[in-house]
C-alpha cells in the first residue's frame, strides 16, 4: 500500500495568503472526503530580512 502526503500552508491560494480558521477547516473538510487525514500540524518560523513570520503547517496522508 502506498501512501500519498499533502502539505497545506496558509500561503495556499484557498487562504488568499493570509490565515483564515474557518478556510483551512473547510479546506481539511473537503480533503477528508477524499480519503486525506491529518498526520500533523506545526508552525515553522522564517527569517528574512529584518523580520520574521510563522506559518502554519499542515501535513495531511491519503493511503491507497
């Protein structure tokens, strides 16, 4: 059996590149009909620049 992994970001076109609760529910929702489960969920800091930012990090699997 193979397995198949999604990773989803709040940089995905369906958040419109911000971060949006009900969206990414949505979006989790619509994947799990699919057969996609969440395996994970982190945030990951960047550096850049003078700044730094968070996002989010949703690891999803779908096994065959």
């Amino acid at each position: 059996m193979a397995a198949q992994y999604k990773v989803l970001t709040q940089r995905d076109r369906r958040f419109s590149g911000k971060f949006n609760p009900e969206a990414l529910e949505l979006a989790i929702n619509g994947y799990a009909v699919d057969g996609w489960v969440v395996k994970a969920a982190v945030t990951a800091e960047f550096k850049g620049g003078l700044s730094t930012r968070e996002e989010l990090i949703v690891i999803m699997e779908k096994v065959n």
